[in-house]
C-alpha cells in the first residue's frame, strides 16, 4: 500500500492555465506555485491541487486506513501501548518529554496568529486566505556567488568560535562540497557522514541565492557535527533523528543573523526575516499540527474504519486551532493530508522535526543569553555524537527537555523575529 501510494501520487497530474497556456503540471511544481507573487496564480494552484487529490480520495482514503489499522496490529502484538510508542523507541526520548513540548508549542499559536495579521497588513489585504501564507515579501538578495557564501559562512562560523572556522574552512579548501549544477547530478542537498573514519561530504546545487548559501551553511553544520564527533566509535558516531540537526539549523541562524546585521537594505532584511519565521512555522507549528492529527486519526481508527469525511474532519480542526481566525482556510482544504509521504511511511515522525527545531532555537537563545560561556558547552555536545540518549547528552548544558520553560526558549526567539519584522513593517 505504501508503493501504491507513491506511484499514484508521483504519476497525478495538475492541469492549470498560467498566461493564455494550460500545462500539466506534477505534484512538486504545483505545490511551488503557492509561492509565487501573483496572487490569483496562487489562488488557482491552490485550488486546482485540491480539486484533483479529491477525485482519487476515496482510494487515498482506503490506502491510509489500511495502513493505520496494519499499525495498530502490529503494536497489539508488540504490545506497545500506545501508537507512538515506536517512533519514540527509536528517537531515544520519553512519551513526557514530547507532551510537554507539543503542548508548549500549542500555547504559542498566537505567534503565528499576530505574523498573519501583520502579513496581511504588508500585502495589504484585510486577512490571509491560505494561498497567500508562502506568498513572497520584500526583496531577494541576488544574484549571492557562492565565493559570497564562502566568505558570509566563514566570517559567521569564526565569530561564534574559531573552532567552527577552522573545520570549515578545509570544507571549502579541500573541496569536500560538491556545489556545481552538472547535467545528470541529482537534485537536492545533503551531507554524508558514513563512519568516524572518515570525513564528511556535502553534495549541494549551488544557483547563485540567498537561499542555496543557506542550505550550504545547514549542510556544514552537519559537516561540523561529523567532524566534531569522529572521536567516538562506529556505533557512538550516529545521532537519533530528535538531534540530528543541533548544529545545522545552529549553522543557519549564526549566518542568518551575520547577514541581517549587515544588510542595510530594509526591504531585503524583511525578506530574510520573513523567510527565516516562516521556515520555523513550518519546521514547529506546522509538524505539530500533523503530529495532532495524526494521534486524532489512530485514535478514530480504533472505533472503526476511516471515511474521507471522517479524516477531513479530524484534519480542519488540527489545522483550525494553528491558523484560528488569522487565515481562511477554503472547503478543499479538507484533502490537505492525502498528499503527505510522513502519514504513509512514517508514522509519527513529523515531531521530531519540531523537537530539532525547538532544541536548537531554545540552545539559540541560551547562546544569546550566556554568550561566549555557551560555547565550549555546545562543542562538547557535538563531539558527544550519539553516545548517550539526548536527554543525558544535554544535561551538562543545564537542559532539561520535560522543563516547558525550556522549550519556551525557542519560541521566545521565533517571537523576537515577528517583533523585528513588526518593526520593519512600521517604518516602510
């Protein structure tokens, strides 16, 4: 059922005219055009997505209760007692830890709220509808060489410690990163770190914006972690997916805020700062809300099979309660889950995204709160790798991940970031 998910969604095609042609167009392009600046592009990309995930619904349906059910088996068997279970075994963390944090992140939906509200006063319409939450603000810093990224990511790295200038420096020297665009290259970007053995290799496309030098900071941040814990053994080396990204998303906010300090341009630090807010949203609120649904969803399927009216239903009040009366969500909305590769292959995954993210912006703030006395600490947890479960792992820094005033760390750093572009908005 899992591949029959795949090879349907991967094969629909979205039919859709943009300027006097109809194309047809694939999942991933019609999902880009929800960015674009044009509203009534965005509008009608929207609802032609949705329109065309509801005429195979009831098999899309069919397809996730199956599995579901198959789950909720197979945790019988093993009895686990309770669906989560599973993916926290696997994360090295406590069912407590997770509650405590997602319960948090719900308290701090009014962040999001007063964001777009204040979005909407910058695209100057009396609310957001959902198709305009991705819409494009203010200026793109382009074209950024990546000799720029270069030097914007070692000036960034070496002012938080020598140490991380250092490691990435003989990245960039000894050409450990494969950024050029070639014919026949795959897609994407990634860093691999395959054993304590060796050093770690960053395969990224470079295009020449702002937002590929900020996948390059991301991608050395992980490099940074490989290389800082290649003293701990084979089985020690890995990290489990809850702290997997402590220094990437680390290496993005130390160059973001470099970039932010230096740009005088008003306009192009409201697009960084927008961007930057609405990356988070979509790394915590966002993964929060399926992570709330999903928990809806197997809870529903223990009474009995699953209809599309019934997970429709579960699916607008999860999202209800993150864009409250901020946003307008339209009826076809209802069919936002039937695309999403997580439900199918990986139940319960989606929170460790908001525990990455919350953990490294709550040790962001901790870092802007201690200053230089942070830094040693933070070198020590990267060196540790995975030898001892996250919990353990942070204590030295004075974490503690069932604490909510922890976590509210990181959202006290997403709402510095809405006050900063709030104040940009005032001055434009």
């Amino acid at each position: 059922f899992g591949r029959l998910f795949s090879e349907m969604t991967s094969s629909l095609t979205f039919s859709l005219e943009r300027e006097g042609k109809r194309a047809e167009l694939t999942l991933s392009e019609v999902l880009a055009l929800l960015h674009e600046p044009n509203r009534e592009v965005r509008r009608r990309a929207m609802e032609t997505l949705y329109q065309e995930l509801s005429h195979h619904g009831q098999t899309l349906t069919f397809i996730y209760d199956t599995l579901i059910q198959d789950h909720l088996t197979m945790d019988r068997l093993r009895r686990y007692p309770h669906p989560m279970l599973e993916r926290h075994l696997s994360n090295e963390i406590d069912g407590e830890a997770v509650s405590n944090m997602m319960q948090v992140t719900e308290t701090n939906y009014g962040i999001a709220h007063d964001y777009f509200r204040l979005k909407a006063r910058l695209l100057k319409l009396p609310h957001l509808a959902l198709y305009d939450q991705y819409a494009p603000v203010g200026k793109e810093l382009t074209p950024f060489a990546f000799t720029q990224a270069q030097q914007v990511i070692l000036e960034a790295f070496g002012a938080f410690t020598p140490v991380f200038r250092t490691i990435a420096s003989e990245f960039f020297a000894k050409h450990w990163i494969d950024a050029e665009i070639r014919k026949g290259k795959r897609g994407g970007a990634f860093c691999a770190s395959p054993s304590p053995q060796l050093h770690p290799y960053i395969l990224c496309n470079y295009t020449d914006n702002l937002r590929d030098a900020m996948t390059v900071a991301h991608e050395l941040g992980h490099g940074l972690h490989g290389c800082l814990s290649r003293k701990q053994s084979f089985l020690n080396y890995d990290t489990p997916l809850t702290t997997a990204e402590t220094a990437s998303v680390f290496g993005e906010m130390l160059v973001f805020d470099y970039l932010v300090e230096r740009q005088a341009d008003p306009q192009v630090q409201l697009a960084l700062i927008a961007g930057k807010i609405e990356d988070a949203f979509a790394t915590v609120f966002r993964q929060n809300v399926l992570t709330r649904f999903e928990q809806a969803v197997f809870s529903k399927r223990q009474a009995g099979r699953l209809t599309p009216e019934a997970i429709g239903d579960l699916w607008v009040e999860a999202n209800g309660n993150y864009y409250g009366d901020a946003v307008e969500m339209p009826e076809e909305y209802r069919w936002g889950w039937s695309y999403i590769p997580h439900f199918i292959h990986s139940r319960f995954y989606c929170y460790s995204y908001v525990f990455g993210q919350l953990l490294v912006l709550s040790l962001y703030r901790m870092y802007r709160e201690e200053g230089k006395s942070f830094v040693p600490k933070y070198l020590a947890l990267l060196e540790a790798g995975g030898s001892d479960s996250p919990e353990a792992l942070l204590k030295p820094l004075g974490v503690d991940i069932h604490d909510p005033k922890f976590w509210q760390k990181g959202f006290d750093e997403i709402q510095s970031l809405v006050k900063r572009m709030e104040g940009l908005v005032d001055k434009s």
